[in-house]
C-alpha cells in the first residue's frame, strides 16, 4: 500500500502540471481580459499606458508559459499569488470556503454511499419483483433530472411551499452568528439534494452486484448449510457484491464536485462555488490555476482511495498491478 500510494504521489506531479499549463493556456485564449476585469468602469477612459502598468502590477504581462511557470514557481513554495478579482490572497480565499464545500460534499456522499447500498440490497433480494422495479425506476429518473433543477424543485417544496426549511446560506435572516442548529437546518436540502444526485450510480452497482452474488455457489451453499436470510445476505452476499462499487468511488468525484458547485450557488451555500464562477468569468489565472489544482487533487485522491479499499476487501488483488 506505501509502494503504491508513494506511485501514484510522483504521478501526480506531471499530471497537476500538465493541468496548470492548460489553464493558463486556456485563459490566454479566452476573449475575456483580466485587467479591464480588475479595472472596472475606470478601465474604460484610462490610457494605454495606464493600463499597461496595470498590468505588469498584477503580473500579467509577458507570454501565458512566462505567467504559468512564475506562478507554478511560487506555487511550488506556497505562495499561490493574488486574486485578481476578489483582490485576495488565493489562498485566503480557498481557506474561507474549502471547509464548508468539504462539509456539503462529505456529508452527502456518505448520505448517498449508506442510502444506495440499503435500497440496492433491498432491490437484489427480489429482482424483478414491485420493490425493485419501484427502486430501478426512481434512480433511473434520479440520473436524468439536473441536480440544479432538483435543488430549485426542492426550494419549491420544502422552503416556500411547506416552509419546513430554510431556503439557501448558513445563518437565519437578520442574524450573521453560525450556530449548530442553523447549521444543520440549512445543510439538509443542499446535501440531500446533492446526495440524490449521486444515489442512482451506488444504487444501481449495489443491486447489480449483490444479485450477481446471490447467484454464486458460495451463497447457494450457505444456504444450504441452514443459515439465516440475513446471515447469507449481509454477511456473504453483500461482501461480494460491494467490491464492484470500490471501484466507483473514485470515478464518482468528479461529478461530485461538480455537482457540488451547482448545488451551492442554488442554495447560496459560501463553499468554493461563487470563487470559482468568479475567477472563471474574470479570467483570474491564480485562482483559476489553485482552484483546479484541488480538484485534480481531489480526483487523484479518490481515486487512490478507491484502489487501497478495492486491494483491502480483496486480498487476491495485487497493489502492485494497480
């Protein structure tokens, strides 16, 4: 496990790289200019001159490889620069917002991972039967529905119709103090929300994967040894088929994370969403470059998880040919 994680570490360097360098390439090629962005209206009358010396200030001067390797430089050391359109310290900015982002995400996958592996083995015991198609049929409808019109559908219902919960942000209207109980009220629809878009996929492998093990000679034999229905389903069915969904954990970040930000600018959750529309919208290279560095990361990260919990449930699989 050291060997392969140790692998994957000096992999990832090249590849964060590599995704830098198409940031900054990519923003270069936009037709968005990060200094009329920064300047504003004032912009509009100033001089060429003026403007120029605007730019070199915020280091935007020079060939995008020039930027990209100054900015990878001082990256290297900590310093990930300046942003240029929240005129913040990037990684301030990051601080700010990463931890309640993580929260959204955190919560909703383990929301997603225990509520698709409940109703996926519950679908697998009577395939075919009305629970199943019941179950098949929602996550089917689940996968095709966006998570923003989810999230907005939701607001509907539970916010301004039923007005059980609150409707976006973190603290109750007139008061700026983040409390446990505020907390946990205005995380429950951008999480569910969240989770339901991740439901469908857990779903789905678990039921295909504990009704393929049901199956199984092995099963079959511990059936015939007299063991309970529960015994054989939890303890050998579902075993089995969960090593399939190992492997979907690290594919499924991603969507995570983009489904992520599409939840927290329905809800107005202060996660990393706004700074990323932010700096995407006004071409802000240091931003732009730090923000995509931690999905990258993210993925890798999950990705890794996934191999190490897959060569952990399964001790006939080598790390090494990982």
């Amino acid at each position: 496990m050291a060997r392969l994680t140790g692998r994957r570490l000096l992999a990832a360097v090249p590849v964060l790289a590599a995704v830098t360098f198409g940031v900054f390439a990519l923003a270069a090629a936009s037709p968005f200019d990060p200094v009329a962005q920064y300047a504003g209206t004032a912009g509009r009358s100033a001089s060429q001159e003026t403007l120029d010396e605007l730019r070199a200030n915020l280091a935007l001067d020079g060939p995008f490889t020039e930027r990209w390797w100054r900015w990878l430089s001082h990256a290297v050391t900590g310093d990930l620069g300046d942003s240029v359109s929240l005129r913040q310290p990037v990684a301030q900015v990051i601080t700010e917002r990463l931890g309640w982002s993580a929260l959204l995400c955190s919560v909703a996958f383990v929301l997603a991972v225990l509520l698709g592996t409940g109703l996926g083995v519950a679908a697998a015991r009577r395939q075919g039967g009305a629970l199943d198609r019941c179950v098949t049929t929602l996550a089917y409808v689940l996968q095709a529905a966006p998570p923003f019109w989810t999230g907005l559908l939701a607001v509907w219902l539970f916010a301004l119709q039923l007005d059980l919960l609150p409707a976006g942000g973190l603290t109750e209207t007139g008061n700026d103090t983040v409390t446990a109980g505020a907390l946990l009220r205005h995380l429950v629809l951008p999480a569910s929300v969240l989770a339901l878009s991740q439901l469908p996929w857990f779903l789905l492998y678990v039921r295909q994967g504990v009704g393929d093990a049901l199956r199984e000679d092995a099963v079959r034999g511990a059936r015939a040894r007299g063991l309970r229905e529960r015994t054989v389903l939890l303890g050998h069915a579902l075993r089995s088929g969960l090593l399939p969904v190992l492997t979907l954990l690290g594919s499924r970040v991603p969507e995570l994370i983009t489904g992520a930000l599409l939840i927290e600018t329905v809800f107005s959750w202060p996660g990393i969403a706004s700074a990323t529309v932010e700096a995407a919208t006004a071409t802000d290279f240091p931003l732009l470059a730090a923000l995509t560095v931690l999905a990258t990361l993210a993925v890798l990260a999950g990705n890794l998880l996934a191999d190490l919990l897959y060569g952990l449930a399964d001790p006939r699989v080598a790390h090494e040919e990982l």
